[in-house]
C-alpha cells in the first residue's frame, strides 16, 4: 500500500515536473491564496492580540465626555485626539473617593518627530501594566525627577538612536513635522524603558509639570519645588485602578453622571470589544474574499488537469499497457492535484513567514501590530483545507482520465 | 534465469470469439486460435482487419461479446477488469507502433515500469540480477542501448532507439507473453530486421512467447508460424482490406 502510494506520488511529481511551465503557475496561484488567506488572519489576530495586550490591570479609563472608542484609541493606542480636557479639581474628586486604588493621570497633546508625548506622573512607572499584568521597567536610566526630564520607550529609543543624555525639544501637535516647537524648553533623556510591545514604547513621556512648562509664556512658569506635588490646571485623561473590581459599574455610573463637567468613564475590556465588533465585519469580509482567492486558485488547477487530459491519452494508454489499473490512473491525477496543492498552499505560508520577518518592524512602529512569526494552527489549517479541496474537486479529470482509460484500452484513437 | 514456470497448455487460447464495438457490426469472429507456450506467432493482415482487437483481448482491456478468449489458460472473458488487469501486468509484456515511452521518465525508469504495477515481475527481476534496476540495465545493453542513455528522458532518443527500450520494458521480469503491435513500422528495412532478430533472442532467453504483429511479411520468415488474420477471421467486413 505505502509502496503503492510511494510510486504514484513519484509518478505524479514526475509528471508535474514534465510540465513544470503550467505547474509553476498554478503552483504560484495556489500560494498566492494561501498567503493571502493567512495574512489576513495573521494580521486580524495578531493586531487583536497586540490591542489587548497593552493595556492590563486597569479597571476604568475616563476622559472628557466623548464616545468610548475615542477616549481608549487617544488615551491607551495613542490614535485619534482628545476633544477636551479635565479638569484637576474633577481628578482630585475622583482621588478622593474611597473605592480608588490609584490614578494615573494623562496630558496629551505634542509629539517628539513624531512619536507622542506624555505628561503624567510617576504613579505611571508604578501602576500602569501592560500583557498579563507586567509592569513597566526601565533598561537604562531613571524615571524623571526633573520638570525637563523625558523617559523614552525603547521604540522611540532605537529609531531616534537615544541614550541618557540626549538633549530633545517636543513640537506642539501630533504630526511628525511642526512649525511650532518648544525649543526653548529642551528636554533631557533621563530613562529609557524596556520593550513592551505596546504604544508605550513609542511614547516619549515627561512630568506634568514638563508639559505646562512648555506650554507657558517665557518666564511665565514657575518650576515646582517637588515634581510629584504639582498640580497642573487640566489634564486630558487618567487611568483609574481600583479596590475592588465590584466597585466598577458603581463608580462608572458616578463618572457618568458627575455634574460638575461632563466626563465619560469606560471599561477598558468592553470598549476593546466594540472596537472587534466594529472592526470584526470588515475581518471577515476580507476572509471571505480570501477564501474566494482560495477557490479561485483550485478551479485554476482543475483547469490545468482537465486541459492537459487530452494529451495525455497516450501516456496513460502506456501506462495500463504496462499493467496500471484505472484505479492507479485515477490516483496518478489526484496525486498531482494534491502534490500541487499542497507545495503551493507551503510555498504561500513559508513566503508568508518572509513577508512578515521583513514588514515586522514597520508594522510594529507605524501600526502598533507586533506581528508573530512561526507557523500556527490556522496555518495548518489552510494547507488541510487547500489539500483537501485540492483532492476534492480533482476528481473529476481524475474521474474522466479513469473513463477515458477504460474506453481507449491498449491504442488511443485521438 | 532459472524460473521454474508454471505449466501451461497454451500461451493463447481463443474458442468461438465473435466481437463488436457497435451492436450488428462485427469486427472479430474467430472460431478458434491457439498459441502454444514459447512459440513465436507472426500475425498479419492489412489494416483495419481486427489485429489491434484482437490484441486488446488477448491485453484483457476489451471482453468478447461471446466466446472465450485464454491467456496462460486463464478464461480473461469470465475475469472481471480488475483480474484481467492483473493477469496484464504480471504476465504480458507489450510494444506498441509508436509514442511507447513515458516522456517524463528516464530510460531506465521507463524499463522498471512494469515492476511498479506486477509484485511478480520485481521478484523474478531481482531473482534474475540482484536488483530491478540491474535487470533493466542487463536488458538495455543486450539490446543495444549504450550506458550513456540510460539516464537520458526517452524522447531524447531515436526512434529506432525508443523501440528497442520499448522492448527492454516489456521483457521485465520475464512476463511470459510478448505482445508487439506493428513496433517495426517507423523503422527502415535494415533497423527492421536488426530489431526483430534482437528482441526474438531476448524472449527466447525469457522463455517468453511472441505474438508479433505487422502488415509487412517480408519478416514473416523469422517466426515460428505466420497467421493471416483474414484466413481466421470469419467476418466479411473488411474485404476489400487485402
């Protein structure tokens, strides 16, 4: 049986290889397929995986009034901008209440080439978590102690080619280019964190205090006598730990509701999945037109067969001459629809893995997306599901070369 | 070379054969035919008189509509395909006129053939010489193919060539029947003899019998007996065929 196997699938290579013009191009359009359909599941999951993973342990994440999505894309993906600020009185209200574990509070607003900055405090370095509960942790340096002092993400780190010491001055706006800089407040690299995979590492971040400096008129700012009791007049968003996780809904409902300016409060995991359910239509719109890429590829291939039968009357009019059955001429081209199938649908993936060990890092800088490389289930999955479509619609030249056999015997009348 | 064979009363046996590709138009009608084992046949005729036919029964791919058509005295009629196809393989041996060869396989690869499909051949073509590949080899350079070839994809060669690797696969495995259908057609007279001469010797050191099959009679004198397939077809539908 295996010995059987082992000779149609020699003679179903050696015959692709015979017509390895026609074969190469099918070949090359069933990997386009694969690749194509796995790609786009390795992006969608991948790009799920990393919007997950970058925020961790908070429990609410509240803003100015705005829609959900807004206040978590500006205030944790660093995309989109704030439509208004809060006040530090309402942060202090919310400090105040007995279910609030920590705050971390969020100012907003200019960049650095590019890369966003951050004005907060260090309750930052302490409590923000990121994956499955890390923490944040510096490879070099220290978190700030000084109103011009920055910690860089490690992104922004190795792109920008900083180390401790690096003098660098924050454009207002969140452009790469600015005409409006703040060089006379130049800030210095104190820290640099470690690689999180997360927007914090392309995140340049600075002390509240830091942000109202280069906000201020010349002169007009006076450096606080100690970072962490500074006190700026609005912020643009915080991050909310609390107690206990019971106390959730209880203290949304009071951030909702808050009179004296409007405030919005969001679950970090529930606004994630408005942001799937919005993103999800579009998900699988592309894997259907994928899957259709798919099936496009294997009726390409059944063409091929089918065309090719006729030509090759004579050689499988050899081959039963020389005591193959209808059975081993039936195999011969399924053999070769599966050899196809399956070297094009690995040929995809593998090319896939290629693509994405190139295109890793500027998807990682531009998108946020810490694409995974190494072949995974769904991978797997396509090159059954190609094979076995393959094999299943090859059946019929498979099935008319059987026929054809059975009527052309020992001579062929073509 | 020392197969002890089964024993046979008739290589070929046909008894009342009366065939047809289309019902009331007969091709075939042949009371009887017998073909004793080792014997060499030269069968003749013009064309479209039944020979490749009566080929393709004998091959076991066609059935007769009645009667009885006996390969080693094994009744093909009564067999189902999938027996006939197997009596085919391990027991026959056959040359085609032309397009002989698997254009994608090497000359050697296209001698072993048969042993892919005939567990029976590959044993007695190891038996023979140790392994099938040597068998096909041993076969190549009796017939006159030059080591340097072997290698090669069949349409490389000749068609002189083509026909003698033809007969080497066909001989593999000491298959006990030869079949050859008009594989002298495409050659000169001189190739012609030269192929004929060489592949009786190698079925006579297989212990094989030929049915050798062309319109040309001039080589009727190199076989044992010469059958006109007119003077046994009973038919009238090909008359004017002579």
């Amino acid at each position: 049986m295996l010995h059987s196997l082992r000779n149609t699938f020699s003679l179903g290579f050696k015959s692709l290889w015979n017509r390895r013009g026609t074969a190469a191009l099918t070949l090359a359009s069933i990997a386009v397929s694969a690749a194509l359909l796995s790609v786009v599941d390795r992006v969608r999951t991948d790009a799920q995986t990393s919007f997950a993973n970058t925020i961790s342990g908070t429990d609410l994440i509240i803003g100015a009034r705005s829609g959900d999505l807004n206040l978590l894309l500006y205030s944790v993906f660093r995309i989109g901008n704030p439509t208004n600020n809060i006040s530090w009185e309402s942060f202090e209200t919310i400090q105040a209440r007995r279910e609030v574990d920590w705050l971390i509070p969020m100012s907003l607003g200019d960049a650095h080439k590019g890369f966003r900055v951050l004005g907060t405090n260090l309750d930052y370095f302490e409590h923000y978590q990121y994956a499955d509960g890390l923490k944040l942790s510096l490879s070099t340096g220290d978190t700030f102690t000084g109103a011009t002092d920055a910690v860089i993400g490690a992104e922004v780190a190795e792109r920008l080619g900083y180390a401790i010491g690096q003098q660098i001055v924050i454009s207002h706006g969140l452009t790469a280019t600015s005409f409006v800089t703040h060089d006379d407040n130049p800030f210095t690299v104190v820290g640099v964190l470690e690689r999180t995979g997360t927007p914090v590492d392309r995140t340049v971040h600075i002390s509240l205090a830091g942000m109202d400096l280069i906000h201020a008129p010349p002169g007009g700012f006076r450096a606080p006598p100690a970072l962490d009791s500074y006190e700026p007049e609005a912020i643009t968003a915080v991050l909310v730990g609390l107690k206990s996780r019971v106390a959730v809904f209880s203290v949304q409902r009071f951030l909702n509701e808050y009179q004296r300016e409007p405030l919005s409060a969001v679950i970090p995991g529930v606004a994630l999945q408005q942001l799937w359910g919005l993103i999800g239509v579009a998900e699988y719109a592309l894997l259907g037109v994928s899957a259709m890429v798919v099936l496009a590829g294997v009726l390409g291939l059944l063409a091929t067969l089918l065309v090719s039968l006729n030509e090759r009357r004579r050689e499988m009019s050899v081959l039963r001459s020389v005591g193959a059955r209808p059975g081993h001429i039936f195999s011969l081209l399924l053999s070769e629809a599966a050899l196809l199938a399956f070297l094009g649908a690995l040929t995809g993936l593998l090319a896939v893995q290629l693509a994405v060990v190139l295109v890793r890092p500027y998807a990682l800088a531009e998108f946020g997306i810490q694409l995974s490389v190494g072949l995974r289930v769904f991978d797997f999955a396509v090159l059954a599901g190609i094979l076995f479509i393959a094999v299943l619609v090859s059946v019929i030249p498979a099935w008319r070369a059987y026929r054809n056999s059975l009527a052309d015997g020992l001579t062929v009348k073509v | 070379m020392s197969d002890p064979r089964a024993e046979y009363a008739h290589a070929v046996s046909v008894e009342g054969l009366k065939f047809g590709y289309i019902a009331g138009e007969e091709v075939l009608s042949i009371d009887a035919l017998a073909i004793e084992p080792k014997k060499r046949v030269f069968l003749y005729g013009p064309s479209g008189c039944g020979k490749s036919t009566l080929l393709s029964m004998i091959g076991g791919v066609l059935v007769p509509g009645e009667g009885r058509v006996s390969v080693l005295d094994q009744d093909l009629s009564a067999m189902k395909g999938s027996a006939r196809d197997r009596v085919r393989a391990d027991h026959l041996g056959i040359i085609f006129q032309q397009f002989n060869l698997v254009p994608y396989l090497s000359v050697v690869e296209n001698v072993c053939l048969p042993c892919r499909y005939s567990q029976r051949r590959l044993k007695r073509a190891e038996s023979d010489d140790g392994a099938v590949e040597a068998s096909a080899a041993r076969l190549l350079s009796e017939l006159g193919i030059d080591e340097r070839l072997r290698a090669r994809r069949s349409t490389d060669l000749s068609v002189g060539q083509q026909q003698r690797v033809a007969a080497a696969r066909a001989l593999i495995g000491r298959p006990e029947l030869i079949i050859a259908d008009e594989p002298t057609s495409s050659l000169d007279a001189d190739r012609r003899r030269d192929f004929v001469s060489l592949l009786l010797a190698e079925c006579e050191s297989a212990d094989s019998t030929v049915i050798f099959v062309s319109h040309d009679q001039s080589l009727a004198s190199h076989f044992d007996e010469a059958i006109d397939l007119r003077d046994i077809n009973r038919t009238e539908r090909h008359p004017d065929a002579a």
